[in-house]
C-alpha cells in the first residue's frame, strides 16, 4: 500500500499557494447536470475526490476535458440517470447527483453513498427535500428511486444546517416551479460562490451566504465559466502547517475573510500571522492551550479541527477541544497519542490536551481526510520518522502534496 514517510524536525521555507476549493468544485461538477450546454471550470484542483466525481459524470455520457488547471463538463449527451453503482460507492459527495438528474430527467435511481469514519453520514435530510418538492421515494435494500414529472417549490426548513443538503436544494430547486424557500440553511462561501455561477447562468436565487435562501424556478439554465473560490481548509492546513513547524511560510492565493475565526482562534492561542489580502505569512510563536468549539460557517471549521488540535499538542497548558458537528471526528486522537502526544477523550464531541508534549515519529494509518492531514503535521515536528498509510484519504482533498511540501523544504516522500 503506498505511504508517506516523513522524517521530522526540518523547519519549512518558502511560499505555497493554495488551490481551488475541493468543496467547490464536487458541486459545481453535479450543477453542470442543470444545463445542458458546455461549463467551463477554473482553478479546479487534481485530487481523487475530482476524478471520482468525473467518472461518475462520464459513465452516464458527460465529455469532460481537462487543460491543466480548467476543466470543461458536456452533459448534453447524457441520457441515462441512473449512476453506475460500484462508483458511487466510492465518493459520499456523489448524493450531489439526485438533485440535478430528478430535475433533468425526471427520474433517479442510485445507490446510498454510504458514510465515512467522521460519522453516519445518512441522506434523509436530502430525500425529504426532494419529497416536500414533489418526488416520491421507492426504496429498495440499499438502493433508491426518485421520480418526479415536474419538480414544484417548496418551503423546506431543516433540523440542523447540513452543507451539501442547502447545496443539493439550492441547485435542485432552480428548476422547479414556482418558489422554494430554504430555512436553516448553511452559510459556507461555496454556497454564496455556487449561488452566484447559477445566478450568472439564468437562476433566481437570494439570500444565499444567510440563513434563509429563496429561489424561483426558471425554465432552463445556461452554463458558463465559473472559477473555483481558493481552498480554505487547504490554506488553514499549510497556516497551521507553517506554525506547528515553527517556520516562516506564506500561505498565497487564498481569501483570509472566508477563515476569520480560524486565524482569531489561531492567534488567540499565540500564533504571529501577517494576514495580507490574498495571503498569509506565519512567524515562529509560542503557544498556549485554549477552548476550541467546531461550529458551522462562520464559526471554527470542523474540517481544520485536527490540524488545530495536533498544534495544541506544542502548546503551553491545556486545551479543551469541543467538535459539535460530527461524532466520530475526535478518534484520531489516539493516533497522536501513540506518537506521545497528552490527550484524554471526554466524550465523542471532546477532548482535553495537556501540551507542550515531545512527539515521536510512528507507522500510522490515516483514518479521514482532514485527520491524515493531522498527522503529517505531527510528522513534520516528531523525533525520528513518521509512516502515514491509507494515504488515498489525504490525496482525496490534497493536490500534489508530496512535491509542495517537499518545495518547502519539508522531508517527506510517497513510497509505493
Ligand atoms: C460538508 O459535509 C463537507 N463536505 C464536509 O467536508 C464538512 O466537514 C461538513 O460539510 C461540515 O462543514 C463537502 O462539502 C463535500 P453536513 P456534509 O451535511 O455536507 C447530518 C471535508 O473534509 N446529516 O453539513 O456531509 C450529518 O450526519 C469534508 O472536506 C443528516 O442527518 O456535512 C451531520 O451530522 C468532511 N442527514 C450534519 O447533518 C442528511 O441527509 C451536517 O452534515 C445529511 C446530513
């Protein structure tokens, strides 16, 4: 199986510049279903979550072309609406798919995109969206059928703010008739960026970025040129990674508005940043232990938890880490404990670590995305060396890290 190896203790030089955003862009690519002209998309990064959704899309007859960092999606040709199975299975974003195929061809039938280690991940929520909008629901073990002549619009307010639910409704919902509104909704700036591509193509959406978002339907969409917004969690990572390693680093093409409370909790807990328009510089700083609660955007980033509690480890003091949005995104920890690291689990939503604490390089498997990223921080500040397996997690959300790592000086190799 392939890994990272990572010898610790190199401090990091340089400039590292951030890419599209993965959440951007694994909706985007389902949006361009509402049209059936051409969509070009820009700054769209080279990870594997991106290919698994373009094989889902090219399976049912899109034509995808990639020209470096643009991507240009056809789905005039598609006639089928019912997603090959075994590739589903392979990316939980792929639910994106039944929103924009029941609008488009009235019917959809696939399978439940399953969960991940972060937590159950079901996707009632998204089919009662669909029912309050006039689709009935057959399903079967663990397969389901949508069907609905004419999508109508809806008020459809949700328990809880869920970010791909407001997404799938939002673009769903353009070509419904008549007006649904959408209460609760999630605020992340993929959804204002996402809004504002539909908008340019012909729909009628307000309110996005707020918690209440209404949209009209229209009969049909154009498509355009949409440029992916920079990757925040991608630049949080490297600003934490800059900081962990007491390195000088900037942290370039990014937006330091869309990570406000991220860069106020860093520096609250000690970190020197020098925040520019389109970029961040981190300076060596000492830490101290501070209270951390994940929220829904604006708040703290459940997807920069583990980045942020692997520096808590280097901290003065105790740190209280509460993750309120998913309940199996704290059990990393015990990973970096093997590595020596003072943690004690509460509670699945919380954690206490007592920092600083010496880390010590070990094989490792990376459970999820965000927690494998977790690890090769505490990697690039451990004694000795640090093996990181199941690394498809990290490559999933990651473009190219190995080499814009190592182009920052830090040692650390992919083994096959
Ligand atoms: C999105 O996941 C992001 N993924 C996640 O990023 C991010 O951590 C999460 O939002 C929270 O910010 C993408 O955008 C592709 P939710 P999502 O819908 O939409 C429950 C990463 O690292 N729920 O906001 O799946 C759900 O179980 C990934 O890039 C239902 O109960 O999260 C969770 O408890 C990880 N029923 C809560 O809502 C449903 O039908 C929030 O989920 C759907 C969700």
């Amino acid at each position: 199986m392939p890994q990272y190896v990572i010898n610790g203790g190199k401090k990091l030089h340089g400039e590292i510049k951030v890419s599209g955003a993965k959440n951007a862009a694994l909706k985007i690519l389902p949006a361009c279903l509402l049209s059936n002209e051409t969509c070009a998309i820009k700054n769209i990064p080279d990870i594997e979550d991106i290919r698994r959704m373009s094989e889902i899309l090219e399976d049912l007859g899109a034509v995808i072309v990639r020209n470096g960092s643009t991507m240009t999606v056809e789905t005039k040709n598609i006639k089928r609406s019912n997603p090959k199975a075994e590739l589903v299975h392979k990316l939980r974003s792929s639910i994106m798919l039944a929103g924009p195929l029941l609008a488009r061809f009235g019917e959809v039938t696939m399978p439940h995109p399953g969960g991940c280690v972060i937590g159950k991940r079901p996707i009632d929520m998204f089919l009662s969206a669909f029912e309050a909008m006039g689709a009935t629901i057959h399903e079967h073990e663990d397969f389901f059928t949508l069907k609905c002549h004419k999508l109508q619009g809806a008020k459809i307010i949700l328990p809880w703010v869920a970010v791909t639910v407001t997404e799938s409704i939002m673009m769903t919902a353009c070509l419904a008739e008549g007006i649904t509104t959408l209460v609760n909704a999630a605020m992340e700036p993929e959804i204002s960026a996402l809004a504002g591509y539909l908008n340019s193509c012909g729909a009628k959406i307000s309110g996005a970025g707020s918690p209440i978002i209404t949209i009209t339907g229209v009969e049909k969409l154009s498509a355009g040129t949409y440029e992916l917004i920079p990757d925040r969690i991608e630049a949080g990572s490297f600003i934490i990674m800059g900081l962990i390693t007491g390195s000088e680093i900037k942290v370039s093409n990014c937006n330091p508005k869309n990570l406000e409370t991220e860069l106020l909790m860093l520096q609250k807990a000690g970190a020197k940043l020098e925040i520019g328009s389109n970029y961040v510089i981190t300076k060596k700083s000492h830490f101290h232990g501070v209270e951390l609660r994940t929220h829904e955007y604006p708040g703290f980033s459940t997807d920069l938890q583990a980045p942020f509690t692997a520096l808590m480890t280097q901290a003065d003091g105790q740190s209280l880490i509460h993750e309120i949005i998913f309940e199996g995104r704290l059990f990393y920890t015990d990973k970096l404990v093997q590595m020596g690291a003072n943690i004690i689990m509460c509670d699945p939503h919380r954690v206490i670590v007592h920092g600083p604490t010496k880390l010590y390089g070990r094989k490792l498997e990376s459970p999820d995305l965000r927690a494998g990223m977790a690890l090769i921080l505490a990697g690039l500040v451990a004694e000795g060396k640090t093996i990181v397996e199941n690394i498809y997690q990290i490559e999933r959300g990651y473009e190219n890290i190995v080499a814009r790592l190592q182009a920052l000086g830090a040692d650390i190799t992919k083994q096959d």
